[in-house]
C-alpha cells in the first residue's frame, strides 16, 4: 500500500484551521487543476457528505467516510460507481489537524492506496504522488492563510 504524505504548520489556530477544512466546498481553491465542485444529494459536512471535483479532463467523486470532529476527515476516491481513479484499485485523502505551541495547528496530508501494477506501480509513482500531496499541502496553507486562491485553473 502507497502513503504519499506531507506535513506542515498553518499559523492558524485548530479551531481557525478545522473551520475551513469542514467547507468541502473550498477545495478547488488549493487543489491543482481543480476547476469546480458540486455536492451530490444529502449532508455538505460530516460522515456521508460527498462531492464531484470537477477537473479540467474530467470529474472524480470524494465521499467523506471518517469524520473527526475538529481534527480531520478522510475522503474516499472514486469515479461514481466505477471506483477509484487509475492507476488505483482503491484510494482515500487523509487530512489531519494537530495543536502545535503558539496557537498554531500542524497539517498532515496523505493520499493512501493500493496501486494496479503492485510494488512496480509504487515504486514508479510514489515520488509523483508525494509531489502532488506537498503542492496540495503547500496551496492549502497559503489559501487558508490568505484567503487567495492558488489554484490558476479555478475561476471563482
């Protein structure tokens, strides 16, 4: 199993920081290539809460099955019913918040998951992938700071 992770410190308080990882709807705002969001039907927040980011060739679907209140959630990844995107047979984002000194909040992120191609796909990924998740760390960071998005593809 794959684990891209990167971590940093938001000067954000946990309560600041969990008050805008909690709008899913914020996304396309710190995510590359990101162009949009739409909710499917049923809660925008919390466990079952599920969204399409919608991408410059494409759509893929993130359903919220881990909720921890005030500290982080995990998002499965999928295609609708056709399940997660290649090159994964299954696929989950972690985001994770943690109290540091000064009223700052660490941030962990980790996309997780089995890859088609077994080690070989692993190997071949894994420095792609952590790219990816230090890019999305280091966009959220600024945007949550700044309140300007960072993400050129996305216009709000």
């Amino acid at each position: 199993m794959l684990s891209a992770r990167h971590d940093l410190v938001l000067d954000l308080t946990p309560e600041a920081a969990w008050s805008r990882l909690r709008d899913l709807s914020l996304a396309p705002h710190y995510v590359p290539g990101l162009t949009g969001c739409e909710f499917h039907p049923g809660p925008r927040d919390g466990l079952g809460a599920s969204r399409r980011v919608l991408m410059k060739r494409g759509f893929l679907d993130e359903s919220v099955v881990e909720w921890r209140e005030g500290q982080g959630l995990v998002l499965r990844l999928h295609r609708a019913e056709q399940g997660p995107p290649f090159p994964f047979r299954e696929a989950s984002f972690r985001y994770a918040l943690h109290p540091e000194s000064g009223g700052r909040t660490r941030l962990s992120l980790s996309l997780d998951g089995d890859l088609r191609g077994g080690r070989l796909g692993e190997w071949l990924l894994a420095g792609v992938l952590k790219k990816t998740v230090a890019k999305i760390a280091v966009n959220l960071k600024a945007f949550y700071e700044t309140g300007k998005n960072q993400n050129p593809d996305y216009v709000a």
